[in-house]
C-alpha cells in the first residue's frame, strides 16, 4: 500500500448540535485535543507521508481542512462539488491517482472513526495491501464484540491464506443492518464481521470493477480524467457530479464483486456513531459523570451524565442518571444515552421546519 | 383596610436560572404577560388605588421597580439598604404608615405569590381588617389541599365570630414545616392551615407588638421615623439597618403574639417555589408539555416536560418525561419535576464556588 484516500465528505447528524454542516463530525475534537481527521493523518504518519495522503472534501470544508492539515501538499486535496455518497468519492481519488501512479495500492479510510490501537491499525493496512496485490477488493472486517444492529456485517468465504500474520478470506455476502436476533446469529457464528468502511485495493482494480459494474462512473469520471490538472479541471468535475449515481461503494461495487475478501481485525474501532458511544469510549467508569468543553457545569446528584459545556455558559444538572446534554453557544440537546440514536430525528425536524440557522 | 404594603424583597432562588440577584422571581413574567409584581398589584387594584400602595423593595432592585409599576407614587416605595428578612420591612412600611396616616389599616403581601381566585382574595382582605379592627394580627389561613412539607402550618383556636361571612379564629399556635406524617395528621385534623405570610392588621397594633416583642426593632426605627422625609433619611435608614434584628415577623412577632387571629380561605394560593410548582399551576394537562419563552423548541418523544427557552437558542429534547429545562443566555438547568426543590443546592454551590456572574 502505497497511498491513502481518507474521506472527510461526512455529516455526522447523530453528534448534533456540535456536528453542524459547517462544521461536521471529523472536523470536531470529539475525542481529545485533536480533530478526528488530524488523528485519522496521524494514525497513519508511520506508514505513509502527507505526500502521499490524497483527502477528499466537500467544498464547504476545503479551507477548514487545510488549516487542520497544513502539511498536506495542495494537489493532495480533492474538493468535491457536492455530497455524493462513497462511491463517486472513491472513483474520483482513483481517477486522479492513476494518473499519478498507475501501480498504486490505496487505502480507503473515512475520516471520522475511533481507532484504539494504532499498531494494530497499521499492520492491518499492510496486510491488506498484500491480499490487494492478488487483485482483491479488501475490506477491514471488525470482530464483532456485541450483536450491534447499527452497523453492516461481512460474512467470509473460503480461506485466502494469510498475509501479516492474519487470516484473510474471501466474502461470502456482505449483510444490511440486522435486527436483534439476526445480529446475535451473525456474531454467535464466528463467521461475520462488521463492515467498517476501510478498504485496502489497487486503483486498477477498484476502477476495473467500477467500470464493468457500474458503467455510468466511468462514462462520467472519463471527462474529469481528460481535464485533471488543465484549467477545464473543476469544470468537468462540476459535470460529472451533475450525472454521476449517488450511492455507496459498498452498493455499486463491493456487494457485486467477485474477488471481494475480509481481512478480521480486533484493533478497538469504532464509529463513533452517537453522543453514547463516545461517552462510553472516553469513560472507564460508566457510573461516573463525563464532562467536555470550555464552559462550566455544577453536576448534583448525577451520575453516568456526558456533558459539554461552551465558553461562557453554565450547564447545571439535579437529579439525573446517564443522560446526554451537549450545550452549544445557539443549542442544547438532552437525551437519555439510550436514545442517542435518535438524535438524527431531531435534525430531521430542523430540516423539515426550514431551521437552517441551527443545522 | 385601607393600605396594602407590598414586600418586594425576596430572591426566589429555587426558580434560578431565571429568577437572579439582579431580576428576582416577582420581577419575572414566569406566569404569562405581566410580572408577579405587576399581577400582585392588579390584584389590588379594586379594592385600592395605588396611592394607598407602599412598595418595598431592595436598593438593587428599585430602578426596575419604578419601571414595572410606573403609577406609584415616589413616595410610596420603600427601599431598603439591605435584604433584613420581613420583619424589618415590615416595621418599617408600619412606621412609615403611621406619620402618613396614624388609623392605618395595612395587608401584607409578598409580591412573588399567585393567587387564582383575585374576587376572593380581596374579600379575604377585606373580611381581615374588620377582624383587625378588633386589635388582631391577622393571618391569612390557606386551606390545605395536601400534605404539603414545604409551608408553615397554623393551628385554628377559639372561634371570633365572622367576617364577611366568613369565620375567623383565634391562632392557638403556628407550626414549622412539619415532616409527611406530622403534616398529614395536620391536614387530617381539619384545624390546621397553611402560613402564606400574608397579614392585615393595625399599624398601632403591629407597632405596639413590635415594641413589646422585640425592643429593639422600635429603638432602630425610632431614628428613621424623625428623620424621614428629611435630608437625613437615608442616613438615619442605613444605621438602623445596621442593627436591626434580621429575622421574620413570624418570629419576632406572631409566634408570640396573644392577639394572633387566623382567617381561613381558599383563594387558589401557591407561593410558586419551584420550577414544577410553576408548571403544575399552568398545565392543565401533566402529560403534555409546556414551553416558554422566545426561543425555539423541538420536543421528541417527550412528556409532561417545561421548557423554557432564550431568544436565538433551541432546546432539544429526545425521550424524556417529566423533566425541566431552563434555558437562559448564559445558563441551562435540568432536573427532574421531582427533584425541583433541589435548584436551591445549585445555587449555594455557585456562591460556594464564588460564580457571582451566574447567580
């Protein structure tokens, strides 16, 4: 593996009100003092220099990304137009890298997932561009530590051998969100994995594959190829974002090819997919109260709280056990940890009443 | 009775974060259009014009006093240097009276109470100075409606006729809050009222109490009724605050008093001393939510909620029952309705932290 394409197109509805569309999810510092994507950079830094990291972003974010990653050479930065879903991102950062290294091995990685074990992290990659080199679409598959129905889960075929020391194999089917009792099937059996969204390919093959099973990409990314680097460049991306499929690389091209293969890893990965799970990321005691942010807080009688205070104000709590309360300068959310899953449905709302000031 | 004495002085910190030091409860519109000071006058109004109302309030407070009841007479607010507990503001709203006018016959109201029946609560006073007249220190007696442990509790004694066409007693003593089975057998017994610290009594009486009971209020006084309405007013006012006992009428006075009567009514009197206190009195309905204030709202999956919200913020609430939000500028609170009584703890904790800008 030999380059990176780290995505950092996504909204993070479900960490609202900090998450905003000016200022999503991988561009907080949800975790520490970093930003998610400066810790998705670093993660990486043993294995690859900024020189050979290409990020891709929405528009609205570009300037935002350069300050978080001043090192990142200018050209390394793909501004997408609009928001498109994975797969038009993919086939435009292998687009743009074939024309730089024909031979390149990349790794897929979204900008806004919890990874514990950086080592273990990196050894994975390496791995992985091994099995890639045999021509297959690698996925990161995550060894499952409860039945959760909120992620995709990858069940493996047949062994490919191993690479790095793990056990790779071919995928057997990649499976939508379960319900209960299929998630518990799924992780009883041994054989299912959590499709993470990392993926590890030869740009040959990933746009080989894109092309026979997704014509339209092709068809589309052609005019941007011919204009790379010309001053038709953002032009012709413009165009291609007008027709290109909106969908997910999982859909147009994972779940339909034939030298798909799952790579299991146990390296503490996570989502980060809701104000809980970060809460129970960064606790070691669930009983205590978890307190983020530049404000103040007075916590009475109160335990198993996350809590995020802003500059200036004060969040006071009585009486309350595991509850969510993230207090901004122009919003405050309170949810049980239990319904942090349904914080998307508030922001739904905000788009539905036309309350843009607040997204 | 022909002057009403409105104590203005109080600081309501159970409804923090809105009621503060510098805009206490009485000051606050918490419930509807107009302030509880505002709508304590209007209750007044036909019985006495406000030529006949004497305003007490903190020197903090005086500015937004004249403003809230522009139609007082400047003569007519009282303002102390200090907050001395009631029973100084009292005796000297009495001893201010008596130069004005020596046969007074003044009520006592705290300016932060609610009261849904204005028709008889005037008929109440009204009913109080005939007993007065009689050389009494009337109390009203609210009927208890439950057990309640958070009031003062006064015991009927022997009949004194009626007034009115109501019945007056005797107090044969008055009661601390008590704890649930003492405050049950009270309300069982049908002789026990609540204290609402509302009076109707003579000046002469209340002054010559006061001169019995607790010397040393009319040896501190005695300086500021020779110089009042002269230019060493306030001089003489700031040494007798500085020696008066600080303490309530209850306890200097009426607790010892033998000319103590008690007259009972059922006016729909609450004293709003909490957040849930003040959402019980505007729901009609404990299941839904109510929501105030000039803010924006989503509620999800949510019941029996108040929330009240700032100009330019959004409270969002997912999967919650019975909870309380405040959200104001500079702080939120949340506790549960049952645990309303404990804001109280909030704001010694931000005294005891020294956090003067939120309180």
């Amino acid at each position: 593996m030999n380059w990176a394409v780290i995505m950092a197109g996504g909204v993070g509805t479900r960490l609202w009100p900090r998450s905003r569309d000016q200022v999503p999810k991988q561009f907080l510092d949800l975790l520490g003092q970093q930003t998610m994507l400066q810790e998705t950079v670093q993660r990486l830094e043993p294995l690859l220099p900024l020189s050979r990291v290409l990020l891709v972003v929405n528009q609205d974010h570009a300037s935002m990304a350069r300050e978080q990653i001043p090192g990142l050479p200018a050209e390394n930065l793909l501004i997408e137009p609009a928001r498109r879903n994975t797969a038009p991102c993919i086939a435009l950062a292998a687009t743009v890298l074939r024309q730089r290294d024909p031979a390149a091995v990349m790794a897929v990685l979204p900008a806004d997932h919890y990874i514990a074990d950086g080592p273990g992290f990196r050894r994975a990659i390496a791995a992985g561009a091994q099995v890639a080199a045999g021509g297959h679409l690698v996925t990161l598959g995550i060894t499952p530590n409860q039945p959760h129905t909120g992620y995709g889960y990858i069940q493996r075929g047949a062994p490919l051998g191993e690479a790095g020391g793990q056990p790779a194999f071919r995928v057997q089917r990649f499976a939508e969100k379960p319900d209960q009792d299929t998630a518990r099937h799924f992780v009883d059996s041994g054989e299912y994995y959590w499709n993470a969204g990392i993926f590890v390919w030869q740009v040959e093959t990933i746009l080989g594959e894109l092309s026979r099973l997704s014509p339209s990409f092709a068809a589309a990314l052609a005019g941007v190829a011919a204009a790379w680097q010309s001053p038709r460049q953002a032009g012709a991306l413009l165009a291609a974002w007008d027709c290109v499929p909106q969908t997910s690389i999982d859909y147009a091209v994972m779940e339909k090819a034939t030298q798909a293969a799952v790579l299991p890893v146990d390296i503490g990965w996570d989502d980060v997919g809701s104000w809980a799970t970060l809460s129970d990321l960064l606790s070691e005691d669930k009983q205590s109260n978890l307190v983020h942010g530049a404000g103040l807080h007075i916590l009475l009688d109160t335990a198993g709280a996350y809590v995020y205070t802003s500059p200036g104000r004060l969040v006071a709590v009585v009486g309350m056990e595991d509850l969510i309360v993230v207090d901004t300068p122009t919003a405050v959310l309170i949810c049980p940890k239990d319904k942090a899953q349904a914080v998307r449905e508030v922001v739904k709302r905000l788009k539905a009443d036309g309350l843009e000031e607040f997204l």
